[in-house]
C-alpha cells in the first residue's frame, strides 16, 4: 500500500446503499476490482456495470467463469478468484464479516490482510467487523451508513397467510422444495433461488419473482449476501443450519443480514418466522431491527506464506499458527484434507520431489468439491487429473470430452439435473486453470455451453413443479382488478388469459380437478367474472338450435349434444313433465329461465309428435258419454290398457262407441287394447320415461331393444312395466302385445280341451323354438305335455314292383294328415268383433328397428326325402328298411287349456276373465246349440242337449248362430275356441 492509500471501512445493517456507494466510487477510477461473496452476486454487479460502461471494459472472473475482454477496466470477481498483484487503483471487498465463517474465513481474512488498490481500499459490511478491523488495519477510516427503512417483527404466520412479495428462507434442499410445493398449491408458485444453482438458472427465476409471476420467493441464507430483490417481508421456516459439521442456531446477527433483504430502498420492511420455526425472543427481534449486535472479537486466518519446497513443507506452512490475538486459526479446510491424503501416497509423494509439482499439486487440491460427494472419490478423481498434468502437461482432450458428455444430458428431474450441473461445474473449474488444457478456449466455451443448457432445463424444471403459471397469472389479473379475457372453444375447455381454467359442460362451469385450495378458489372467482358474457351467449345459441340438437336419455335427462342441461321431473299428469335446468347460479336467473323455456319447447314438440293419436283422442270433444271416459282411461295410461283390468267398461262400451274411438286407431285386443302407433320404438321410449316420473321411481327401466317380438321377463323390474314396455309377460319371456294378438288369432280354430301342437305360423310369428313356445303357452294359463314320438318322414313316391312310381304325393299317416287339414271352427260374434278391430296395414308394426319375424318350422314340419343309394343295384326298398331299422325320435307338446297361468302373466286379470268365463258355461246360456263340456269347467255337467243326427262323443257344430242376448265373455283369453269346441252327447 503506497503512501496515498486511502483504507475506509464503509459498515453498516442491510439496506445502507454500501454496494451501490462502492460501484459509484469504482468508476470513478480508471481500473479497479471489487470482490464478492458468491458467484451470484458477481454476476448481479457485472452485469450492472456492464449496462453503465459496456461489456468491452468489464471482466467477470469465478472459480467457473472467465470472461476478460482485452481492455477490460473493471475486474468483477468472487474473493476467492481475485487476481493478485494487478496494481488497480480500486480495491473493495463486499461482506467483510464472512472473516468470521468457519469454512471461508480464512480467504476473506487473507484480503483484508494483504488486498489494497494503488488509490482506495474499501471494506463493506457489517458494524460487528469495527473491532477487528482496527486491531488489523492501521489508519483505516470507519464510514458509518444507516438503514434506509425501517425494519419491523411481524411474528409468526402461517405459509397460506404470507403477504405478497415475501421471501421464506429454508437452510436444505429437502426444506425449500417442499415449502415451494406447499405455496404452488395454495399460492399459484414460488421462484428458487439457492446457492448451487448457476447465475443462469438462478437469474431466470428471480426474474419470475421480480416481473410479478409468483409473488412469494423460497430461498437458502445465499439471498442474504447482497442479492438485491423487491421484498417486504422474509419468514425464516428454520432458525439452525448445518455448518458443515454440526447443526447450530444462527446467531442474531446472522438472522438480521437474512432479515435485512426486506425492504428495499426507502420501502419499509418485515420479518418473522412460519412453518415449524419457533417465535423469536423479544431481545433477539429488538437486536435484528436496531442492528445492535456482539462485536466479533476473532477472525479465521490461514497463512499465505506457503513454502512449496515439498509436500511437509506445503502442509506444515498451512497449519501454521497466527501471531495476533484477534486471529483465530481455521479449521482443516477440504483442499488441505485433499493435500494431506496425497501425502500419504507414496506413488504421489515419489513424483512429487520439486517445488514445480508440489505447487501444480497445491493447486490440483483446491479444485472445489462442488459434487459433494465422498472425500476418498474426491481425492481419487483429483489424482487423476494431477497425474494427467504431471504426465503429459495437460488434461487428456479425449478423456475430458468424455466427462463431459456423460453430463450433457436434459433429462430427468430436479435432482438430477443439479447434481449434472455440480459436476459440470467442475470441469469448468478445470477449464479455467491456465495451462492445463490445450485448447483452453473451446473447452471453457463447451463447458459454459453445457452448463447453460443444464440450468436452463433446471429452470424449466423448477418451473414446472414449483409455478402454477395458470393460477399466478389470474391471481396477479384479479389483484389489479383487470378485466379478464375469457375464451371458450369447440369442446367447452374455458381459457382465461390463454390458460385453461376448466370446462363449459352445458351451462354449468366444471373447474380443473387438478386445482386445489388457493387455486381453485382463484379459478372460481376468474371464471365467474370471466364467463359471465359467455352464459348468455351460450344461452341464445341453446335457444335458437333445432331439435336435433336435444336429446333425453332413458333416465330423464335432457341433453344438449354431450352435456346435460337440465332433467325432466313428474308434472301434473304424465304427458305434461315439467323441467329442470342445470344451470350456474352465476349465470343468472335470464340464462336460466331462457334454458327452461328451451327445453319446455323441447319436450312439448316431443310428446306432440309422438303420442300424436293420444293427443288427438285427448282433444276429440265429438267423444262423449261411455267413450269419453274409456278414452281419458287411454290417455291416462298412455295408450296401452290391458283388457282384464278394464273388461266391463269394454263390455258396456256399444258398437257406436268403439267405433269412434277406432278412428284414433285403438284397437280392441282380446289381452290388450292399445294404440298401434305407439308401439313404435320412439313412442315406447318416451312413454317408458313419463311413465316411471309419474310414479315416482328412483331408476327408470329402460326399453326393450327395438325389433323383438320376445324379450327376456324382467322380475325385478316394476309392476306395470311390460305393459308399459308394449309387451305382455308370459313365462320366462315377454311377448309383444301386438304379436300376441296374432297368435291368438290362430289359437282360436285350436281344440283347446282336446290338445292340440304349436303350428309353423305360431312358431313363425313368436320366433321362438318349440321349447321356449311351450314355456310361452304355459304362461298363457296353458298346460304343456310333453311327449316323444317316431318322427314321420315323407317320401317323393311309392315304388311299385316295377319300379315306377305309384303317386305323385308324399304318403302321410292319419295322424300328420289330420294335423296338416284341422277342422274348420265356427267364430263367435265377439271373437269376430275382436278380430274386425285390426286396422288395415296395423297387422304388424313397421317401423324403424323392428325386424319381420321369419318362420321357424318345427323338426315335425320338415320333410326328409329317402336317402338315395350308393350302389346304382341296390334296391331302393333296401334303403328305405334301412332307414325304418333306424328310427328318428322326435320330441313334441300338446297343448290344453288350464286355469293358472304360469309364471310371469297378468294372472289377477285373467283370474277375473276366467271367472266370468265359467259363469256363463254354469249357468248353461250363451251356449250353441249342441253339446260338449264348458271350457271353463273341465270335467263338469254337460250344458245342453247333442245336436241331432250326431253320433256320440263326434265333433258337431250347430249351422245356428249363438244367442246373441246371452254371449260368452271375450275376456276369456280364448272364447272363440271354446264356442268351436261343443261336444254332443
């Protein structure tokens, strides 16, 4: 230090300006160097400078990064990377009281020693280094600064309550991860900044900090060494760190250099603590925002005196003990545990004989151990490199390429990612060193360009798993109170300042799920003043779509193309449902009202179209008297009735009055009396629908599928829903009530008491095997005897003796002749009534989904010529006794009626109709003339007098009509065949 000199100690608390003051006096000199603390705050300072005087005059010198232009002026460094001996006419060294830290100490203790500039020293930091100072500095001058705002103790509040603009410091990896995963769900994200991190990586998330992307900051103590940042208040999540070897509580004054970055400039600042941190004391807090602190009475000191003649020289110069008393020997530093284990290797200490190599040795061990790994794998990858040096001058390019691109990878996740760039920062170290590579530039070029790309993917990373960019962005809009833009594209997903928020499903908003606490409140309260206009017009587009755009599931539920917009409930009567809407009640109550008049429109057209016959029959006044109520009866159970539950009302109806309600396409059924029409696929599913809101269910039963004439019995399904359904239950099956009028028109010229089989057309018209018809018949009320019987095959001819055929037509025995020719029965007066009742064109309903039934001969029906011989000499008569050795069994049913109808039919019903049935046989009136026992009454007293000219026990049938005052009651299920089945004596 020449004679000119000037020494000044610029000390003071957090928020002075002392930086900022010593830049200010750096250029005001024509070279000069300042030192810092940590390669983030070099990089902070260099690029400030650089914006003031350009990148041409400023070099930036790390233990990872060079950049020296060749006039470069000012030298930003970190202390450890300051150049010695370089003759600047300003010198300054930021944070002076890191004298005091047991790790780095000694470095800063050594600057304060022996750094000066040719014109102006300066020291900066805290008021705890006045003592020392003057004990070690002669003729220095103290410059006192004060705080430029204030700094107050807020206490302890939870993370979910920080205010905007905090900083919370962690003192581990594991505890800072997981306080910026807390504030992402609960506050939109958090930046990190911690030490390790490169300047690239840690700068692009301060720059999410500082541009207003995440309001709160979760960083280690390294915000603590002059990082300039716009907060107002730091919460300490932990007051004790690990110092390397121990964990210990941070002193006051410690806590008050972390505290101090709140506040910036003339702002007003806070601290206090969160998580699991306990409060402070009162004397503590009172210390941090008074900056009254213990002065530091020792600093760590390491000689700079080394003697490199040989290793124990090296060693024992290094562990030399200080002569003055505020100097405190440091403790064994890493590249001293480095240079000791080396001493230990003979191969080492055999090579390493000159002042040369123990030098180049020195300098191989304070390669900094930024993987943190192991000391032994430490030590080993460090005598590598020595011996590459030692050996060939320089570092294998090969072998360095290869560390390299074992590193150079993007993937992974945030651990990952860190230790790469830990390990990168290595070979940048290595890349520095003069002379150890050949070609120095390339490599520190390739070096800093995985490193960018590593803290890069680093940020992204961070990024990702700590920024909710989504929920920063709309809880930054919805604190300044902007309007929001909202967009909502074809598939419903809403966008609230480009990001997404949630679905428009209808009129009803579904938020992501994804969100949770803070957020999705800021979601909620985005979209609701958001999507505001969006209701509306989505509500005048719903108002003004055709109906074929709205749909009704078999549940009750309306559909507006994918989405459900609203369901029906019971009405006053099952044709007049009423709705309801499923909308927002943030859309408000026009958006509703204009949905449920939609869907009202919707529903009305509907049931116009559809139960078109009903409607008309329901608006007919000419209808009156008798055939006014038996039509209310049909509108109220929505054009289907079985016959059974209304036979007198049938009954009493006149021949006038069937008529007129036969212009609406009833039909009288002898089991049903329906309409047709709404036996179509689309009737029956609406009518399904209002039929189960009427009656209050909790699960509709849905349709049968379209184009069965049988369907399988539903047991569990509701009384009253095969009617409903437009089938009849009978057995194991359900039958289509049209279908099942058909079959009885045939089963009515059937001898019913006598037995009788199932007929081609029967089958054909049920489409059902003969076992499933006869579980059919027995669900009628019939009784099914089953039988096995040799099956009768037809031949083409009978072969005479000589061999031409006898007759053209197939031999049948009496029995199959007698079934292929049944006696023609006579049809009652009402039978035939119930038959005229079929509309020309309504035999069969032809509509879209129902399939024509095709015929299914029973194995009795199907002919089976003879089997032609092999052999042309073989005779054909052989064959056919061939055939006949071999009998084929056939399995066959007789039919005959019963009282009880099995399982599955309206038995109460047809209980009643048999009832009146037997009345009327008892009694012997409405009887033809002739004889036979009453259907009803099998076995009983004979109900009138044979017909003359008839032999006993035949079959006659009287050419008088019946008695017309005195019929047979047609709800008997098959009068007709009981009038065609009178017996003589």
């Amino acid at each position: 230090m020449t004679a000119a000199s000037r020494v000044m100690a610029v000390l003071g608390p957090t928020n002075t300006g002392k930086t900022h003051y010593a830049i200010d006096r750096m250029l005001g000199y024509r070279t000069g160097i300042m030192g810092f603390p940590l390669r983030l705050l070099a990089r902070e300072v260099y690029d400030k400078i650089v914006g003031l005087r350009g990148p041409s005059v400023v070099a930036l010198v790390t233990g990872e990064e060079r950049i020296v232009p060749p006039r470069a002026k000012y030298w930003i460094c970190t202390v450890e990377a300051m150049p010695e001996g370089m003759g600047c006419d300003f010198l300054a060294i930021d944070e002076i009281q890191l004298c005091a830290d047991p790790e780095r100490g000694h470095v800063f203790t050594n600057r304060l020693l022996h750094a000066r500039g040719t014109t102006e020293t300066l020291f900066l930091g805290a008021d705890t280094m006045r003592g020392p100072i003057s004990a070690l500095v002669p003729g220095v001058e103290f410059v006192r600064r004060e705080r430029l705002s204030e700094l107050v103790y807020a206490g302890s509040k939870k993370i979910s309550r920080m205010p905007p603009r905090t900083a919370i410091v962690g003192f581990s990896v594991d505890n800072v991860y997981a306080i910026a995963e807390l504030l992402r769900r609960q506050k939109g994200g958090a930046a990190v900044v911690m030490g390790a991190l490169s300047p690239r990586t840690r700068n692009a998330q301060v720059e999410l900090y500082q541009n207003g992307e995440v309001d709160y900051l979760v960083a280690t103590d390294a915000i603590g060494m002059g990082l300039n940042l716009d907060v107002d208040h730091v919460a300490f999540a932990s007051t004790s760190k690990f110092d390397g070897r121990r964990m210990r509580e941070l002193a006051p004054n410690e806590l008050a250099q972390i505290a101090g970055r709140a506040g910036r400039g003339m702002s007003h600042g806070s601290f206090g603590v969160t998580g699991d941190a306990r409060p402070l004391d009162e004397g503590v807090a009172e210390a941090i925002m008074e900056h009254r602190f213990t002065p530091l009475k020792k600093l760590n000191w390491r000689s700079a005196d080394l003697r490199f003649g040989s290793i124990d020289a090296l060693i024992a110069s290094l562990e030399s003990s200080p002569d003055h008393e505020v100097l405190l020997k440091a403790r064994e530093a890493d590249d001293l545990m480095v240079l000791k284990s080396f001493a230990q290797d003979a191969t080492i200490r055999d090579r390493v004989r000159e002042a040369p190599a123990v030098r180049l040795l020195w300098d191989v061990c304070r390669i900094p151990d930024f993987r943190g790994i192991s000391h032994a794998e430490h030590s080993s990858l460090l005598s590598g490199i020595f011996g590459y040096l030692q050996d060939g001058g320089v570092v294998p390019d090969d072998w360095f390429a290869r560390q390299i691109r074992r590193i150079d990878r993007t993937e992974g996740d945030i651990d990952t990612l860190s230790k790469r760039l830990a390990f990168i920062r290595t070979w940048t170290y290595v890349a520095q060193r003069k002379g150890w590579l050949r070609d120095e530039s390339h490599w520190r070029e390739e070096t800093r360009t995985v490193e960018d790309r590593l803290s890069d993917a680093l940020h992204m990373r961070l990024t990702q798993r700590f920024v909710d960019r989504r929920t920063s962005v709309l809880m930054r809009r919805l604190k300044q109170k902007e309007a929001l833009l909202a967009e909502v594209n074809d598939q419903g997903e809403v966008t609230v300042e480009g990001e997404f928020v949630g679905k428009l499903e209808g009129f009803r908003f579904s938020p992501d799920k994804t969100a949770q606490g803070a957020e999705a409140k800021a979601l909620k309260s985005a979209s609701v003043q958001a999507l505001a206009p969006q209701y509306h017009l989505r509500a005048d587009r719903f108002y003004n779509a055709p109906d074929t755009e709205i749909d009704y599931t078999d549940q009750g539920g309306l559909m507006w193309g994918e989405h459900a917009v609203g369901k029906l409930v019971a009405g006053a009567d099952a044709l007049s449902p009423q709705i309801e809407v499923f909308v927002d009640d943030a859309a408000g109550p026009d958006v509703a009202q204009k949905v449920e008049r939609r869907l009202q429109h919707f529903i009305s057209r509907k049931i116009q179209a559809l139960f078109e016959p009903l409607i008309n029959l329901q608006k007919d006044e000419a209808l009156s008297g008798l055939a006014r109520g038996f039509a209310f009866r049909m509108v109220e159970s929505l054009g289907i009735l079985p016959r059974a539950g209304v036979a007198q009302e049938v009954k009493d109806l006149d021949q006038d009055a069937r008529g007129a309600l036969r212009k609406h396409g009833i039909r009288f059924g002898q089991f049903t009396i329906f309409m047709p029409l709404l036996l179509k696929p689309a009737p029956t599913r609406l009518r399904l629908l209002l039929w189960s809101l009427a009656n209050g269910l909790q699960e509709f039963p849905e349709a049968p599928p379209p184009g069965l004439v049988t369907v399988p019995s539903m047991p569990e399904a509701p009384e009253g829903y095969d009617t409903m359904a437009g089938y009849r239950a009978a057995g194991q099956r359900m039958i289509r009530i049209d279908m099942l009028e058909r079959l009885a028109d045939l089963l009515r010229a059937e001898d019913s008491r006598g037995g009788f089989e199932a007929k081609p057309d029967m089958l054909s018209i049920t489409g059902m095997t003969l076992e499933q018809f006869s579980d059919l018949m027995q669900g009628l009320g019939y009784r099914a005897e089953k039988g096995e019987r040799t099956k009768v095959k037809a031949v083409d001819a009978v072969v005479t003796e000589g061999g031409t055929p006898a007759a053209d037509q197939p031999v049948m025995d009496a029995a199959a002749e007698a079934e292929a020719t049944p006696a023609a029965a006579p049809v009652d007066a009402d039978a035939a009534e119930t038959a005229a009742d079929v509309p020309a064109g309504t035999e069969e309903i032809a509509d879209e989904g129902v399939a024509p039934v095709a015929a299914e001969p029973s194995d009795a029906d199907v002919a089976e010529p003879i089997a032609e011989t092999a052999d042309a000499e073989t005779p054909v008569g052989e064959a056919a006794d061939a055939a006949i050795d071999e009998p084929e069994i056939e399995v066959f049913y007789t039919f005959t009626w019963g009282r009880t109808p099995r399982q599955g039919g309206n038995q109460r019903g047809q209980r009643r109709g048999e009832g009146r049935g037997q009345k009327a046989d008892g009694a012997g009136r409405g009887n033809a003339r002739g004889g036979g026992k009453p259907q009803g009454k099998p076995g009983g007293k004979k109900g009138g007098r044979p017909d003359r000219g008839g032999d006993k026990g035949a079959k006659t049938y009287s050419s008088r009509p019946p008695r017309k005052e005195k019929q047979i009651d047609p709800d008997n299920p098959f009068a007709a065949a009981l009038m065609g089945l009178k017996q003589d004596d």
